[in-house]
C-alpha cells in the first residue's frame, strides 16, 4: 500500500472554529480551486485544504489508488488535529471531482473520522478506465500543457471565461504548473475507482452539489450518490460546469455553511466552549440551512431577485419565511423533497394561489418531478379540490412547461 504524504494549505478561518478540509479536482490545487468559497466560510470554519501529488506542494511517489489518497487525506488531518489541540478530532469534508471520489473513500472507510460531507462534481465512478489509461499517457508523452484546451472546454459554465478571465486563468495555470507525473498518477486512480455498489453503506449525510453543465460529472452522476446513500441530499447550481467553488463561491458557500455547520460544531471545540450533546442548531444556523434548501428547490436565481427586491418594510418578511418554512418544513427528514413538492402543489391549487404555484411547477421540476407526475397531481385536485382549481391550475402549468421546454431549446 502506498499511502501518499499529502501537504496542505491553511485558506480561512482560525483553529478556534471547526474544522472543513476541501480536497480539489484533477489538475487544480486547493488554493487555485478553493480560496474564494474558502474566504466566505472562514467566519464559521477553519478550513484547510489538501493538494494531489504533482499538485501544490505536495510531491510525487509511487503510485496511488483513491482509497490510498484517502489514507492520505486522514494522516493530514491528523496533523492538523494535532496542531490545533484537537487530537482525533472529527471533521467536515467537502472534495471536488477526484476530492469528492476521496470524500465517498473517507466516508466508506472512516466513517468514525468524517462527521458530514459535501461532494461536488463527482461520481461514485467518473469516466471510463480507457479514456484515463489514455489520458495519463499523453500527459507523460507532452505534459500538462496539452491539457489546457479541454480543461477549459470542461471546466468552465457558459460565459464564466468572460466573466471571470481572472479567476479561469489561474485555475488553468495551475494545471500547466502540475507535475506530469503526479496527473498521470492520478488519472490511472480515477481508471480503477468505482464505488457505485457500496453508496448504501454509507450512513453519514451527504450533500451532493451538481453543476448543470457539468459534462464530466453530470447531475445525473450526483442524483446516484445522493439517492444511494442512507442520508442524501442534492443542490443543482445553473450556470456551473464542473469547478463549482470557483465558478460559484458564494452559492457553494452558502450550501456548505448550511449543510454542514451542525456537523462542524460538533467536530471540535472553539476556543472557548466546548460543544454538548445538548446542543441545538442557532437562529443562524437554522436561517443558513433555510436558505440553502431555498435555493436548492426554486433555484438561484429566484432567491436571489426575492433577496434583490427585498426592501426595509419586506425584509424581515423574508427572513420569516426563509427559517420557518425552508429552514425549519423544508429541511425535516421524515419526507422525500419531491414529496414534499407534491404535497405543495396540492395546496396551493386548493387555495388559488396562482403565482405561487407557478414557481412551484419550476420548483417540482428542479426537484426530479416528471411532467406526467404533475398533471397526475393536479387531476387528483380536480377530485378533492373542485374541477375549476384544476383547470386554472393546468393552464398555469402549461404555460411554465412550455416556457421551461423553450429555455432548455436555447440552450
């Protein structure tokens, strides 16, 4: 067994606050792929990340499977334990792309170590063994620098280059700085993982965070991971492809304080209490974890016009609704999401509110609800509600079919 001595960077926060370790994707570093979503949790968690072998800092030496980079992954946390006075300390995890196939390895074989976790454009198996076989041979003949072109094609979401020209070329002169070795490496771990027949032995909860025009990892890949694990949940972020911390920091950072804040307060003591089994979640807490579910169901882009319009007469309105029914309904474990969706539906077509059901149908969309399973909801309404709130409520869901099926046409 080859255990590969992983170092690390230090991105946010301070060794009073719990600790989050994120893990990059093949050919980024932690520091060129993390720092931004990093600096945004640093006032709720002390993160730190860790770097592949020809990555960072990190040095090359034999060869590695996932399971052995997930060895690695403990042994630097332990340092990092140590360092900040916390011993074995439990910790948050949340990887990306080969980071998150490490977060799935963590959770399969320290369960005991690895309190919550958050895997992003990832997959239980990604990509075909030929295709990384091949990979690593083209990178050991001409180096990372061929690399670039299609990283970028893969990488980035509609637009982001222009958006953010920064921020993308330092990711991709990362990948042009990786040892050829050390991502070669890598690539020949990625041909021989595939965990897709033990998801349900995973028992600790997991957020699964998809970037809709991910090609690599596509949602469909993260959908697997969060319906086959015991304690599952899935964010679908528009306008990402496959680096979501880069493309997406605020958005990442908000699921990530949200999903796993309870986890992290009970990783490791602050510096000045320590934490009791008594402990509940604060009014942030709950307010952030809301908010996460908010987003994840109507979409960002909604939340964020709602937040936008928000003014000094509306605004606690909106923090009303965000705790008590996202964070507080939305979030509790005794149903399905989608069931949930359905349940809202219904209710809405019995009260008339039309403006909200419309968001509804987008949002039962989002969620995994197929166009037959609507219609089958509203005409069980036309049994129990009344046959006219039926029709008003097939013609508002026509008109959002239609319009969804228009945008997905341009796209």
């Amino acid at each position: 067994m080859t255990v590969p001595r992983l170092t690390g960077v230090e991105l946010a926060g301070h060794p009073g606050l719990p600790l989050l370790v994120v893990g990059p994707s093949l050919g980024t570093s932690s520091t060129a792929l993390w720092s931004r979503a990093a600096g945004l949790l640093g006032d709720s968690f002390h993160v730190v990340g860790w770097d592949l072998p020809g990555h960072g800092g990190t040095p090359v030496r034999g060869p590695f499977t996932v399971a052995e980079l997930a060895t690695g992954v403990l042994d630097y946390a332990a340092e990092v334990t140590t360092a900040r006075g916390d011993g074995a300390a439990r910790f948050a995890y949340a990887g990306v792309s080969l980071g998150g196939a490490v977060g799935l390895r963590l959770l399969l074989d320290a369960p005991d170590r690895v309190r919550h976790a958050a895997l992003l454009c990832t997959g239980a198996k990604i990509g075909e063994a030929e295709g990384w076989r091949e990979r690593a041979a083209t990178v050991r003949a001409s180096g990372c620098a061929t690399m670039v072109t299609g990283s970028a094609r893969r990488w980035f979401g509609p637009g982001f280059l222009d958006r953010q020209p920064d921020a993308a070329a330092g990711l991709l002169r990362a990948l042009v700085e990786v040892d050829p070795e050390g991502y070669a490496q890598a690539c020949a771990a990625l041909a021989d993982f595939d965990v897709r027949d033990r998801l349900a032995d995973i028992d600790g909860p997991v957020l699964a965070v998809a970037g809709a025009h991910d090609a690599v990892t596509p949602p469909a890949a993260l959908e697997r991971i969060a319906s086959g694990v015991r304690d599952g949940s899935l964010a679908v972020l528009d306008d990402v492809a496959h680096l979501a911390p880069a493309e997406a920091p605020q958005r990442v950072a908000d699921l990530l304080r949200g999903a796993l804040s309870a986890a992290g307060r009970a990783a490791a003591p602050t510096a000045t209490t320590a934490p009791t089994a008594t402990t509940g979640p604060t009014v942030g807490d709950v307010y952030r974890a809301g908010l996460a579910v908010r987003r994840q169901v109507l979409g960002d882009a909604h939340v964020e016009a709602a937040t936008a319009a928000a003014t000094s007469f509306t605004a606690d309105f909106q923090e009303l609704i965000t705790r008590y029914a996202w964070g507080t309904i939305w979030t509790r474990p005794g149903l399905a999401r989608r069931d949930r969706s359905m349940i809202t539906l219904t209710a809405l077509i019995a009260r008339g509110h039309h403006e909200e059901l419309a968001m509804h149908v987008r949002a039962a969309l989002r969620g995994g609800l197929t166009t037959d399973e609507i219609k089958e909801v509203i005409l069980q309404s036309a049994i129990y509600c009344g046959v006219p709130d039926a029709n008003t409520a097939f013609r508002i869901a026509q008109r959002v079919l239609t319009e969804e099926a228009d945008a997905e046409a341009r796209r």
